[in-house]
C-alpha cells in the first residue's frame, strides 16, 4: 500500500496527488486515475476554455482546515484536521479551478469513498469553510440526507468543530442545548448552516452550498434538484455530495455515480462537474487480495478505517453469506446488484454450457415453458425447460426474449443494458410499435412446437383467459397452457426446485446475458411461514427471464427426473 505523504509536501498538493496517482505511487481505482488525467489535461488544455488554476485559493481552503479545524471522536478528538492526500485533491480542485467570469468552475461535486474514510468530516469542514470564509453575505448552508437523523451526522460533525476551535468559537452562534444544536451562525456576514432532510426540502431554500450525505439512499433525485435550483441566485455556489455505494441501480445515486464516471473518462463534457468516485479495477478481489484496498478506501494509509477492521469485515463476511453484500458495497465501493442478491454470480456461471446452440440439438425432446408475458413495454420471456435424456444427464435452460422496438435507445438508457447489442447478436427480438405484440409471441410458440415435445407452459392465470381468446381469434393451436399462480403457493416450491438444480449443478443454461442480467437482479422475498417467491418490486432490474424458468420448473417438479431433487432443496444458495 502506497503512502501518499511524500506527494503532498508542495505548494500544489492537489496536482502532486494527481501526478502521484496517474504515475502509479499512490494506488487508485480507475475513475479516480481518471478523475486525476483529467485534472492534469486540464492544466493544458483548460486556459483555452477559459478555466484557470489558483495556486492561491487552493492554499487558502487547506491552511483553513489545517489550521482552524480539529476533528472529533475517539482517537481523533481535538487533533487537527490533517488533510489527506486524496481531500488535498478533493479540496484543492473543487477551491482552486476558476472560470472565465472569476468564480469557482465547479457547481457540483461527487465524492464515493468507502466507510470510514473521512468524508463527513471533509464534507462538514467545506460548510464551515464556505460560511464564514468564502466572502458570501448570507449563505445558507444545508446539510441533506434522506432524513433528518441521517442529516444530523454530518451537522454534528460541523458542530464539534466549531466547539473545539476556538477561532470558530469566537465567531459562530450555536443554537440549541448541547447535543441537540440545530443551526450554527456565523453573524458577521448574516449566514447559518443547518439541517435539512429530502422528505422536507422546499422551493424556498437558497443555499451557497449543500452538503448531501447518503446519496444512494435518496427516494428520488428531488432534494438534489430543489437545491440546485435554489442555487440560481449564487455566483459560486456549490452542491457538495458524499456517499457510499448503493444497492439500486435505478436511483439518483448510481446516476450521478455513472454521470461521474463518464465526466471523468472524456465520455461527457462538463465542466461545472466534479467527480471523485472511488473502485476497483475488473479482476480485483478484495475478499481475497488486500493490496487492491486502497483503491476503495484512500485513506487507509492513514488508518481509516483500518486494516484490521477490514480484515474483521472480510472475514464476517465469508463466513456469513448474508452480509457479503453489505461488506462489498460499504467497505468495497462495489455497486450490489441488489441488496440480497438471490443467486451468486459463482453459481450462475458454474451452470452455463453453451455447447448446444440454437433449437436444432433439442429436436425431439421433452421439455416444459414458463410464460412471463408482459402486459404493454416490459420485457417479455418464453423459459423452456429440457429434460434430460440418456445422452444429456443435465435439464437444459434455452430462453427467448421479446421487448417493443419503438425507442429501444432509451429503453436501452433508463435499464442501462445493451438492448440494441442483444439485439444484434440475437439475443433478444424487438417488435415494432410501442406494446409488445402477443400474436408474434404465439407465432413463435408454435413453431417452437412443432419441433420439441412442448408437454405444457406455464402462464400467469391473471392473463391466461385473454391469451386463449387470442389464439382461438388467429386460430393458433397451442400446447398445454397451464395457470400458474404468482404467489407464495406456486411460486415457493417451484423456486426452491429450481435452487436446488442449480446449486446442485443439475441444470445448464445457454449463457444467454439477457437471462443473466436477470438471474443477478433476483431478489426473494419471505411470507411469514418461510415460503419465498422472487420480488419484482425489490429487484434492481427486469427479472422476467428467471420468474418464467421458476414457473417452468414449477410444472416439470412432477417429473420423474426430480424425484431425488428434494434433498437439496433447504440448501441456501451462496451469496
């Protein structure tokens, strides 16, 4: 692990740590290298867009935290703020680049780090730092979060600072008996910080800066937006968000996380955006290689969190499936598929084969469908399920998936998949018009059955009576069409066979990604009895392909092939 001190000790830290960085001393993950190429792009090409780099207004920021703040808590109560390598270049960037007109380029600022490495502390030191010395009469300072206990941390970090500096002392009013302060006030210029939470956000606020903790655990993107565009009025104003990693890729946080990563990458052009967005590179293990932990946790040279207390999480974790997840996404900056992913990556791919490809080699054989049949845009699953046969001892998992073709870009955009790819390596048919099309969908269910023994395919019985009477309408003659339930009842058994073939290596599927996009979404839900079915409504994506193969393993749990499959059935899958 590289240490990062010997880089700083010049009058311009935030470009040494970038020089440090990209020349690989100091060890980071790939949007950070990115994040410091282009800072140091930008010092070349920036004067022709009208950016400028201030040595000055950069020393001013960090001589304020190392100077004027202490930090709090434990070991740290009442040291001085000792600025890092990495918050050198946080600050330095966000304090020092300017604009043509004078004021600061940077308008908004996303930081993800891994637990522990400082940020609420660096986060309440900017709003100190802008309130009382950023020459802005009447600033209004938040500090937001998904709700107002969450929003506290960070206030209350900003008020043990003021409490034990005692240049701060002497110039802010604190509001509220101690432990239970609510607004600092810094009078001289007639500005105050408090908190605010997302659920009370209003139109009214004008802030000079807000500090949003927790980004990924924002309902929606409305606190984020109300701020800034309360921030109209303020000439270098600044929205300043930290976080962790989440689990939903559907949220304000992962787009501003992807947002981030591209601005970084050359991919967007913005230069009102500030990105420092720690991770790992493709084949980092961070449960099994120590060396890849400074790249989700910069300060761990300075001991935080620890190495200990991350050997303690690791080690927890391996042992306890259940918080894998948590530890990859709040340790690791792992982006989770979902909170509690149902079925392990490990797992999945043990259980690919696609040695038999396309409908040819399973002419003539016995399977079983399940239909998950969206109702207008969703996409749209046929599962087959095959038996096995004398020559093939595994069940065999062939999907087909439909989608509407009208806007497939954005569709493509808002579930940030590569439809149009799967599309073009046929992986996924589209259909014109803006609903998906049944008719073609029974089309291509009979052809299927007119080469393998189709012995039933399950269907939700919510949607079966309209399905019949349009077959009976075009005259399609069908398989066996069977109701099948999408409660706890039908859907609980049927998972748990379908969980046991797989952890029992029992069943193959193709490698088709478009059922292993949905495969990592799962997430199962529980009844009070125990019973589980998948929850659409908890998944961080489509899950339809593996709903309609649960719903096919449901009707072939009869089988004479699965009468031995009940012992593994209690088994969990690992995580």
């Amino acid at each position: 692990m590289s240490s990062s001190k010997s880089q700083i000790n010049t009058s311009d830290r935030a470009t040494a740590y970038a020089q440090a960085v990209v020349a690989g001393e100091i060890v980071a993950g790939p949007d950070v290298r990115a994040a410091c190429r282009r800072h140091l792009k930008d010092l070349v090409d920036g004067p022709a867009r009208g950016l400028y780099w201030d040595l000055e207004a950069q020393a001013h920021v960090l001589g304020y935290f190392e100077e004027v703040l202490c930090l709090n808590g434990g070991q740290y109560e009442g040291k001085p703020f000792e600025v890092l390598g990495w918050q050198a270049f946080v600050l330095g960037s966000l304090f020092g680049w300017k604009g043509s007109d004078g004021y600061r380029r940077f308008r908004v600022a996303y930081i993800e780090t891994g637990k522990g490495s400082g940020k609420s502390p660096l986060a309440a030191g900017v709003g100190l730092y802008c309130m009382t010395s950023d020459s802005e009469p009447r600033a209004e300072i938040y500090s937001a979060a998904a709700n107002r206990k969450q929003a506290m941390v960070l206030f209350r970090d900003a008020v043990a600072m003021v409490n034990q500096s005692p240049l701060l002392t002497d110039r802010i009013e604190t509001s509220g008996a101690p432990g239970r302060e609510w607004n600092l006030a810094h009078v001289e210029s007639g500005s105050y910080f408090r908190t605010l939470s997302s659920d009370k956000a209003r139109s009214g606020e004008r802030p000079h800066v807000g500090l949003l903790d927790e980004i990924h655990e924002h309902r929606d993107a409305s606190a984020v937006e109300m701020l800034r565009a309360g921030t109209k009025s303020r000439l270098q104003a600044l929205i300043f968000m930290i976080t962790n990693s989440g689990s939903d890729k559907v949220s304000v946080g992962w787009d501003y996380h992807q947002y981030g990563s591209q601005v970084c990458s050359g991919l967007k052009d913005d230069d009102s955006f500030f990105a420092f967005i720690c991770g790992h590179d493709e084949g980092d293990d961070p449960f099994r290689d120590e060396s890849c932990w400074p790249k989700s946790n910069p300060s761990l040279d300075a001991g935080l969190p620890g190495v200990k207390y991350l050997r303690e999480q690791v080690t927890q974790a391996r042992g306890m499936p259940s918080k894998q997840a948590a530890v990859k996404r709040i340790n690791f900056c792992i982006w989770t598929e979902a909170a509690s992913p149902w079925i392990s990556g490990e797992t999945w791919m043990d259980c690919q084969d696609d040695s038999l490809v396309g409908l040819e080699p399973y002419y003539g054989r016995d399977c079983y469908g399940g239909l998950d049949l969206s109702s207008t845009t969703d996409l749209t699953c046929l599962a087959l399920l095959f038996m096995p046969t004398e020559d093939d001892p595994y069940w065999r998992l062939k999907p087909y998936f439909w989608l509407p073709g009208y806007d497939l870009h954005t569709k493509a955009d808002q579930d940030r998949v590569p439809y149009l790819n799967w599309r073009d390596m046929e992986y996924l048919e589209t259909q014109d018009g803006r609903a998906i099309n049944k008719l073609a969908v029974l089309k291509r269910l009979t052809q299927i059955s007119e080469y393998v023994n189709l012995l039933g395919v399950a269907y939700d019985r919510w949607r079966i009576e309209d399905l019949k009477m349009l077959a009976e309408n075009e005259g399609i003659s069908l398989p066996e069409l069977k109701p099948f339930g999408q409660g706890f009842k039908e859907m609980s058994p049927a998972l748990d066979t379908f969980e046991a073939l797989l952890l029992d290596r029992q069943i193959r599927h193709d490698g088709n990604p478009v059922m292993t996009w949905c495969a990592a979404n799962a997430v199962v839900t529980k009844d009070p009895a125990g019973n589980r079915k998948v929850a659409k409504d908890k998944a961080t994506g489509r899950v339809d392909g593996i709903v309609a193969s649960i719903m096919a393993c449901g009707i072939a749990s009869g089988s004479e092939y699965l009468e031995d499959i009940s012992s593994f059935i209690n088994d969990p899958i690992i995580v």
